[in-house]
C-alpha cells in the first residue's frame, strides 16, 4: 500500500466514522509521524489506564520496596465477579501474577488490588512524573458509582505513545524492567481490535481497553522493516463492535503500509 493511499483510506474512515476517534501512529525506528488525529484528546481510559498502574508498580520494583516475587494477599471481598484467574478464591499471589494477569486478561480484581496497594495519589504522581498531560486515575475499575459521581479516569493517544517510547527505547526505569514491562504486553490475550483482520503472526505489545460503546487499542508492532507505534481510540459508538471494526480496519491497512509494500 503506497502512502497516499493509506492516507485517502484513513481520511475516509475518520470523516464517515460513526463514533468519536482519536488515532496516532508513528515510526518508532525513524520517529516518522505517519498519522495523527486528534492525539492530544483526553478520552475516558477504560482498561488502558493499566499500563500506568503496570509502571507505578515497575518503579516500585526499581527502588527495592517490591519485587515479582513479592506476595499480596486476595481477600475474598476483594474478587469481582468477573474475574477469571481468582476463581481459586482468596490466598497469597506474586506481584509477577497481578501484572500478567492485570495486563494480557485484563483481570479487574488484580487492578483494583494494585490501585489499593499503591494508592491513586502514586499512579497519579507516575503518570506526572513521565508528563502524562491527560492521564490520571480518578476511580477503581466497575466503580459506576463513582462514575454517576462524575468520576472516570482519562488517557491520550499522545500520552499512551509517551508511555510505550519510552519503554521501546528504554529511557525510564531500567533496561531490564522495560523489556519485562514490553514481555508482559507481548502475552495480551485480547486480539479483537488492532489483529482484528490481520492474518499473519505478528509481534505486537499492546494493551486494549472496552466499555460500553467504546473500544480502544495501543501498542507496539515490531516488524522486519520497522516498529511503529498504534494507537486507536473510538468511543460514542452506535454499539460495542463498532469501535472493534473500526480499529482493525485502520490497523490492517497501517500493517500493509509498513509491511507488505511501502512504496
């Protein structure tokens, strides 16, 4: 796929969209910005939030104060009814299990955990610490509650690209917490957005986030020719799909641009 058709395709898609979007790609290896639209907006995060709780516990672990070893008890008030790896019941899980488990399932029990443990102020302090100009942690995960109290917690493509860079070129933490931050969202379960209709093998660290009429999905594709970053945004949809077909459309035809035939 040549550039201009990419980029006919792409105009296409934003201007018939039938939902709210927000898109950002870019070389990662040339630090091209390939496509961009509206990639400063805040928009209400969903599970992309936890890649900042991930971080908050890397640098935990940095300073000594955790480890993966470090074990953190599950209460069985703690566990919501829509985990599917705490269904064992309460007991004693490493810190290495609740960051896989947060990550590549999504597991809100795990996340909400975390948030208690390392208190919101801490996520927040990270997410100002990297200049995360629009992310912020407001809420635990399924707290409607707080949301009919006009809580949520927020995101940008921008900001998500600033968190994923800099775990690619290994300019936070340590060397070695960026590539176990990078191994853990390699293992991400959920492939219905950005592989939607992308039938060959690809090494993509990412991270997806849904809630009801909104889909989003960030990350790193790491192919011969290059590594680019994708981020996806789409929320006020007509239904729960809409956003998941929406992504992969984007995201198949940026996959053939940069991997199939780039000129």
């Amino acid at each position: 796929m040549k550039k201009n058709e990419l980029n006919s395709l792409v105009e296409k898609e934003i201007a018939e969209a039938q939902a709210k979007v927000s898109l950002l790609v870019e070389d990662l290896r040339s630090g091209e910005v390939l496509i961009s639209y509206k990639e400063e907006l805040p928009v209400i995060s969903a599970s992309i939030i936890k890649v900042p709780i991930m971080i908050t516990a890397l640098e935990l672990m940095k300073t000594g104060e955790l480890s993966k070893e470090s074990l953190i008890p599950v209460h069985k008030s703690a566990i919501l009814k829509d985990t599917e790896v705490f269904e064992y019941g309460e007991g004693k899980y490493t810190l290495d299990e609740f960051l896989v488990w947060m990550i590549i399932n999504s597991d809100n029990t795990a996340t909400n955990i975390l948030i208690e443990l390392f208190t919101m102020e801490r996520i927040n302090q990270t997410c100002r610490k990297m200049f995360l100009d629009n992310t912020r942690l407001e809420r635990k995960m399924l707290d409607f509650e707080a949301v009919k109290r006009g809580l949520n917690n927020y995101t940008s493509a921008r900001d998500m690209k600033a968190v994923l860079k800099a775990l690619y070129h290994k300019s936070v933490l340590t060397p070695d917490l960026c590539d176990y931050a990078i191994s853990i969202l390699l293992r991400q379960r959920h492939k219905q957005n950005s592989m939607r209709y992308i039938s060959d093998e690809v090494k993509i660290a990412h991270k997806t986030g849904g809630l009801n009429c909104l889909n989003h999905d960030t990350g790193i594709f790491y192919l011969k020719e290059t590594d680019y970053f994708f981020g996806a945004f789409v929320w006020d949809a007509p239904d729960n799909v809409y956003g998941m077909k929406w992504i992969g459309r984007i995201s198949k035809a940026v996959y053939e641009y940069y991997g199939k035939k780039k000129h």
